[in-house]
C-alpha cells in the first residue's frame, strides 16, 4: 500500500510525528475498530478516529438522533433529528474522510450479537450510556481476547479504562464487577452532564485506540483515569486484577453464562 | 560504501525534489523517502524553501532518522538548495 499525494497532506500532521510516520499511518489504514454507541463519547471518538485515517470503523447504535442529545453529541446537527444515529453519523463522517469505510449495524448490542459484531476488530470503543452494556461489551471483549476502552461520563465527572487481555490487565469487572444494583436510569438524563465531558473522554478512548494499534506510549491500563472538570482534577488511581473475576481470573467463565443485571433501560 | 562512489554513481542516489514545497510538507516527504532506504543510503533532497534548509535537517536529527552529510546552494536563476541526507 502506497500513500497518495493527497493521503500524504491529509495525514502530514501525524506522519511528522516521531512515533508515526507513514508506516504508522499505514497501520491506522489497515485497522478495524468497532465503536459502540455513537452518542457523547461515541460522536468525538469516531470523528477523530475517522479523521486519522482508520481504515474501517464499524459503527453501532440503535437510537435516534433527539433534540436533546445536540448539546454534546458533536456527529449529529439539527437536521439529523429523528434520523438513525448510525445514519447520521455515517454521512458526516463520509463528508470527513472518504478514506475511511464506514460499515454501520443498527442493533441494540445484546449477548445474543455481540460477538458477531466485535469479531474481527482490532480494538473497541466502549461509548454506551448504561452500565449493563458497559459490563457485557468488557465480558465479550475479554472473552474474545479483543482489546478495548471504555469510558463514563456524568455531571461534570469522567472515567475511562483501558483493557488489553491478551497482557491481562485489569478489567472493568474487577472494578466494578460487585456492583449489583446499579440504576442506569439515574444516569445522564436525570444526573444530567456538561457536554464536554463525554467529548474529553471520547477524544481520549480515541487516543487509546491509536496508541495500541500503533504500540506507542503508555495505555490507561491497570489504572483508571478519573476527571472532575467542575474542580479542575485529573487523576489516575490504580486498579487491580481480582483473581476470582469471572471473566479473567483463573477460572473464567464464558461471557454467555454470565448472568446479566442492570436495567436494560436505555438512557435519553 | 562511501558518499563522493556513491555520488558519481547518479543512479544509486535517491532523489526528491521537493522544490515549490513548504514546511511541513518538505520534511513530511523527507521522512517518508527516508523511511524506505535502508542505514548507511543516501537521499538527496532538493529545496527552495529557504526555512526548510535548516528546519529538515533539524526533524531528521530529532527523530533519529537520517544525517545531513552536506548542504550545498545551487545559484541558478532561481536558487535552491542540495541536501545529501544519509540514512541512520
């Protein structure tokens, strides 16, 4: 594969990098990535990442655009109202970077797809709204040893984790794997949160995704980035791996027999 | 195989001419003919961009990736620069 003129100027400021270069870019446009809702975290991820020149995004959502998701999910204008998110934001992103095929699957992720729908990535982006998706992407992303971000933003507050499981890191059930009861429908609607913050932490699972497939620099692994942008705060607090995790500790199970829990409501 | 054999031997010197280009193209084109030769060949490069004279040779040093063997004004009626990079 050969850069064009043209791939040559788009890409100029990432092939000076140092780390890159044109067989870094190369890379990017021989990549998969599968990015799972294209909402707050969704909408930056996929603009920077199609910007980048990835060579397939696969894009997932069940939803459309409504009004109220304008103030922060930068993929959809007014226009787009009432339209499938995965149409919206397939058209922009065609508008963005023709070098980038975009292939689109209007599903709601379920245990039933999931697998059909990762397969063949090189790396996920987690950007759904609720944790029960969250938890399932994380059990089938491990299970499939596929490496992945994932990323939660509420209020003014954001985190996000890496997780590479062929390097067994920690996942994001031995993080949050005891939490039993957590009610999804308290999440962005009612909490309600500042558009920015899902947009720094979709840029920043976009900037993960790069730096694996490019294996450059360090991954927010076995720490979780937590950002309070009301207080101005950016830290990391190390997380561990729990040995009785029941997807990656020693005795894992298959991500299918897991019982699932948390509301299946989607947030609006 | 030294510079001056390889210099009279026209055809094992990779060119780029990169007249009319300017920063950051210029040096964005360097890298990438460089990153196709192998340690110890030689690029020459021609620029017009009197900032990219110095600027390139910096980018290359920076990044490990070639070394400015000689830098030599060419006075035509439109001047350039000849720039024999060599591959670290």
């Amino acid at each position: 594969m050969e850069l064009s003129e043209k791939q040559i100027e788009r890409y100029s400021r990432q092939i000076v990098l140092k780390e890159i270069g044109g067989m870094g870019q190369k890379k990017l446009m021989k990549s998969t990535l599968t990015i799972i809702g294209l909402g707050g975290l969704g909408s930056p991820a996929a603009y920077y990442l199609a910007a980048a020149g990835i060579g397939k995004l696969k894009l997932v959502d069940f939803d459309y655009v409504e009004l109220s998701n304008l103030q922060r999910q930068i993929l959809h204008f007014s226009e787009d109202i009432n339209k499938r998110k995965t149409i919206s934001a397939l058209e922009k992103l065609n508008s963005l970077n023709l070098d980038c095929s975009i292939e689109i699957i209007n599903k709601k992720v379920s245990i039933d797809n999931i697998r059909e729908i990762i397969q063949n990535s090189d790396f996920v982006i987690e950007g759904s709204d609720n944790f029960a998706t969250k938890m399932l992407v994380n059990d089938a992303c491990v299970y499939l040893k596929i490496p992945f971000t994932i990323a939660g933003a509420i209020r003014y507050h954001g985190q996000l984790l890496t997780v590479v499981p062929e390097k067994r890191t920690t996942c994001y059930r031995c993080v949050f794997g005891t939490i039993k009861n957590l009610d999804d429908r308290m999440s962005c609607s009612q909490a309600g949160v500042i558009g920015v913050i899902p947009g720094i932490l979709g840029s920043i699972e976009a900037n993960e995704a790069i730096k694996y497939l490019l294996e450059i620099g360090d991954l927010i692994t076995n720490k979780m980035l937590f950002v309070d942008l009301l207080k101005n705060n950016f830290s990391f607090i190390n997380v561990y791996r729990e040995i009785n995790c029941i997807i990656c500790g020693e005795n894992p199970k298959d991500f299918t027999e897991i019982k699932r829990y948390g509301s299946d409501i989607a947030c609006h | 195989m030294s510079l001056e054999k390889n210099i009279q031997n026209e055809k094992e010197v990779n060119k780029l001419d990169l007249r009319g280009k300017v920063c950051p193209m210029t040096f964005v084109n360097t890298k990438l003919s460089l990153e196709k030769l192998k340690s110890g060949e030689f690029l020459e490069v021609l620029l017009d961009f009197p900032p990219a004279v110095e600027n390139v040779p910096e980018n290359c040093r920076r990044q490990n990736l070639a070394k400015v063997v000689r830098i030599t004004p060419i006075k035509q009626n439109k001047s350039y620069w000849e720039l024999i990079f060599e591959k670290i």
